[in-house]
C-alpha cells in the first residue's frame, strides 16, 4: 500500500515542533531550519545527529519512528557509499 500524501496543513500543525526539536538537536537557529534545507548540507547534521532527532521526535510526538528511515529520507537518491564515508555522513 502506498504511503498517503501529507497535507500542507498538516505539515503547518507539526512543522513549529519539528523545526524547534531539529534546531535544538543541531544547536541552530528555528529560523535556519525550513522544508527545503539540507539537513546534512544545509544545517551540518552528521550521521550521529539523526539517532539524536529520532528520540526527540518520538518524544515531542510520542510515537515511534522506524530506526534507518531518517537516513533513508535524508540520504534521498544519493549512493550510500556516497552519502557515509568512514562512518561519517558526507
């Protein structure tokens, strides 16, 4: 089953939490973070930060999101021997 479209107001309900909970993870400005901002490029997460916004998602919204699908979204169409590096996310 595909997965259903997400609606712009629902992401206008979750996008001030999700913003606030990714600038505090990243120690940036909610201001720097926006829908179309890399988070690798555009905010320097590092591969460790994505375990860091999964517990803090699933806190903020009290659900449980599946381990890998962060760096699976984040990672997009980029080879993963492209996207980590000796551990690191490139």
């Amino acid at each position: 089953m595909a997965p259903a479209e997400i609606t712009k107001d629902e992401i206008d309900a979750v996008y001030p939490t999700v913003a606030a909970t990714v600038a505090d993870a990243l120690g940036c400005d909610p201001e720097d973070v926006k829908l179309d901002v890399s988070l690798i490029e555009g905010l320097d997460a590092e591969s460790i930060d994505f375990l860091d916004l999964v517990f803090r998602l699933e806190r903020a919204f009290k659900v449980k999101i599946p381990r890998g699908k962060i760096v699976e979204d984040a990672r997009g169409d980029l080879p993963e021997a492209e996207f980590e590096q000796k551990g690191i996310a490139t």
